[in-house]
C-alpha cells in the first residue's frame, strides 16, 4: 500500500507488525476513498504469533485440560515474564511487555506502525489510532474487530464495494446467510478477509468491521516476499542477479 517508499528508503526496510498489516490492508481502501481519522482496534491474536513454542503450548495445555490434568504454562503472555498464564480455553490481555501508559509493546506497534504506514510519520496527529491486543486459543490466524471513523459518511454497502476491488482483500459478508471470516477457514491464505460492516449506531461516520488474516502467511513470509518483488518490479535490487531470480 505504501510501495512508493522504496524509492526513497536506504537501508533495511522492516516487514511490519502481523496485527498492523491486515488492518492496514483492510483499511487503506477506505482512508483512499473515503477518508480516515480515527481507528480503535481490538485484537485476537492466534498463539502462533508467540512461535512454534506458543502453538505447542496450546496444545499441550488443551490436552492436559481435557484430561482433567494440571495445565502447565511456560511461554505465554510472555516468555520472559515473571508470570506465565494457560492460553487453552483462556484469553490473555497481555501480548509483549507493558510499556509507557499501561500499553503494551504489541499495542504501541500497532498505534505507531500504522500512523507510520498510513501518514509517514509514526507520530502523526492526522490519524487517531489505540488498540487492545488479546491472545486467544487459536493455533494460527489473527481476528480483529475495528471501530473506525471516516472524513466523508459512505454507507456499509458503498465500503463493502471498495474493499471488494481492492488488492490483497476479500470480502465475506452476509449476515443473513452468517457468512463472515473465520481463523479456522483462511489458515495458509495470502489474503486478507473482511465482514460485518455495518454503520455505528450512535456515532456519526463511525463504523464497524471484522478482520482476519494468517498471521505466519500475510502477517509475515508472504509479506515480506511482496516487498522484495516490489523492489524488483521498481529495480532497485542490484549486484544480486541469483536473488532477483528467485522471482
């Protein structure tokens, strides 16, 4: 979304937060369009963003749970914290160290990398933007539910048409036949999948949509692969021929 940027980086460019991304690639149609100047967002992130350790984690502890067993926790919210807390059949408040204000590094990411995306400055005033960052009990595949505010008043309808053009997005939306996005459907897409759009009920050119994108696939190797073809396309890898043709 942001890949004119290459022509003016040096250095190391860094494959944003897996959380941020699908956000950004759900939202961006809408700030082009419509204008954007407010995001709250509220996560639900899988156990495999903590790694291969989380996930085992997950199982392990369902396993022992379900054998009326003892859960042991070693790794979550964070495996350098004084306290460690069971994720199966639990939800975890916490994801990465708190920081200043009682926010968490997860959520500071996620304020910072998308003014930094979307404004060019991740301190920008343009764009108003916290979050809540949740593990839950889920393998792999992040879920968000955001509450967002646009400059101009687009109905759920005229929203639900963008997004189903833009790149990168699909759109399941149908609550009447309870089609909506689900983690367990989109393991291993590249793509990121929005529902329940839906006009806020008390609130002005404010509205509401479900996010969810996997987070090991978007949220980070297929990513990171879309920003190396985009140097390539924008020829701005050189000296490395076996790299470039990889692509």
């Amino acid at each position: 979304m942001n890949a004119e940027c290459v022509k003016a980086h040096h250095g190391i460019i860094a494959n944003p937060n897996c959380s941020t991304i699908q956000m950004a690639v759900a939202l961006n149609p809408v700030r082009q369009k419509y204008g954007l100047n407010q995001i709250i967002v509220s996560t639900y992130q899988a156990a495999g963003g903590a790694g291969q350790a989380g996930i085992d984690e997950l199982y392990q502890e369902a396993t022992a749970y379900l054998n009326d067993e003892p859960m042991e926790s070693k790794i979550l919210p964070v495996k350098g914290g004084q306290k460690h807390y069971p994720i199966a059949f639990n939800l975890l408040p916490q994801i990465d160290v708190f920081e200043d204000a009682d926010y968490t590094h997860e959520e500071w990411k996620m304020i910072h990398e998308t003014k930094k995306i979307m404004c060019g400055d991740k301190n920008s005033q343009q764009l108003k933007v916290t979050a809540t960052c949740v593990r839950v009990p889920v393998p792999i595949t992040h879920g968000e539910t955001i509450y967002f505010m646009t400059d101009t008043a687009p109905t759920p309808d005229e929203i639900r048409t963008t997004l189903e053009t833009a790149p990168g997005v699909i759109v399941q939306d149908d609550p009447k036949r309870q089609i909506y996005p689900q983690p367990v459907e989109v393991v291993g897409s590249q793509q990121t999948f929005v529902g329940r759009i839906r006009s806020d009920m008390e609130n002005n050119r404010a509205y509401h949509m479900w996010v969810v994108a996997d987070n090991l696939v978007k949220g980070a190797a297929w990513n990171a692969v879309q920003i190396a073809e985009e140097l390539i396309k924008q020829d701005e890898v050189h000296g490395s021929q076996e790299f470039a043709n990889l692509f």
